[in-house]
C-alpha cells in the first residue's frame, strides 16, 4: 500500500512521465485492482501517452473485463480509423464483440457483414444473425444461419439449428420453423427448448388457419 500511495504521488508530481504510470499499473495489477488500473490507463490514453498497439489493446481488454463494452468499441474504433491499430482481421473481430457485448446492434451488423462473407467458419455468421435479430430483420437472420451451418465449424450446432427455427418462426415460415425445430430436437442440450417452440409454432399455425 506504501508503494501504491508513493506511485500516486508521483504521477501527480510527474504527470507526463510514462515510468512511473507503468509502476502505478503494475502495482495494481499486483493487488488485483482491475478498476483502479483501467482508471490509470484512462488517464494515460487521455493524455497521449498510449501509442503502442499493444498499450492501445490493453486498454480495450481492461474496458471488456470491466463490463464496459462500449467505451471499448469507440476506443477501438476511433484507433483503427486513425491508424493507432491496423484495420485487419483480427482487430475487426475484436470490434465486432465490443459491439455485440455493448448490444449496438446496428454497429455490429456494419462490423460483422463484410466479416462473415469473407470467413469460411460458421462462427461469424452466427454473430451477424445476433445482431440481426436483435434488430428484428428475420428473414436476413435465417439466411444468415444457414451460412453458418453450411460453413461449419459452430461451437454448436444445435443451438444454431434452434435460432434457425426461432428465426423462421418470427419470419412468418412455419413450415421452414417446424423443420429446423425438428432438427435441433436431435440435439440433447437444445431438445427441450426446441420441443417448446415447436408446440407454440403447432399452436400458432393452428389459430391462424
């Protein structure tokens, strides 16, 4: 605590010495302060002392942890459109989950679009379905996971066949809804919930005829 007092003061003494603010966050980090580093680094971005790509992620990293998605996302975005990140892949991805925990679903589907076309994993896809369907576009959220399930490699299958179901339901196909719900029925974890939607689309289908 001694020491964490001292680095205080010196970087009131010495605002703009970078030494003793990298002190100040490893000492945080020592004594598992998580907010107290990320108010550092704040302090630190603010001031124009973060240019290195991987200060610039920690930060974003430390935001994410936080449950502070969206200052991550505008930090990320804002670096990438000046040039302090590079505007490749992987930062993209890192972009597209910022908006997606941040729940700025228009933002994300912008990030995710031209991601997904470009993958050739399912994962993608599967997000940008999310996104749309967080924003009420079901017939574009179907043909979306059903590129991701044309692609493959989903951290579960079932559970997209599910969404898929959901997704045609909303969209007013009964008979497309009936048939993923059928398919993710085969699936234990999404058995139950796939046996409940397919009782209320029956149900649905049943009043409206």
């Amino acid at each position: 605590q001694q020491a964490l007092e001292l680095c205080k003061r010196a970087v009131v003494w010495f605002p703009r010495e970078k030494l003793y603010w990298r002190q100040l966050i490893a000492l945080y980090s020592k004594l598992r302060d998580m907010k107290g580093g990320l108010a550092a680094r704040r302090t630190m971005y603010r001031q124009g002392m973060l240019t290195q790509p991987e200060e610039l992620l920690s930060l974003i990293d430390s935001h994410l942890k936080l449950n502070a998605p969206q200052e991550a996302a505008e930090i990320l975005s804002r670096e990438i459109h000046k040039g302090g990140l590079d505007n490749d892949r992987e930062n993209r991805k890192r972009l597209a989950v910022a908006w997606l925990k941040a729940r700025a679903w228009k933002e994300a589907e912008a990030v995710l679009t031209p991601l997904a076309a470009e993958s050739k994993e399912g994962e993608l896809s599967v997000q940008l379905a999310t996104a749309l369907s967080k924003q009420d576009k079901w017939s574009q959220a179907t043909a979306s996971y059903r590129e991701a399930l044309q692609r493959g490699k989903l951290r579960s299958e079932g559970q997209v066949r599910l969404l898929l179901g959901i997704a045609c339901f909303k969209a007013g196909d009964t008979r497309q809804a009936v048939s993923a719900l059928e398919k993710a029925k085969g699936y234990k974890a999404q058995s139950r919930s796939a046996e409940k939607w397919l009782t209320l689309v029956e149900r649905r289908s049943a009043t409206s005829d």
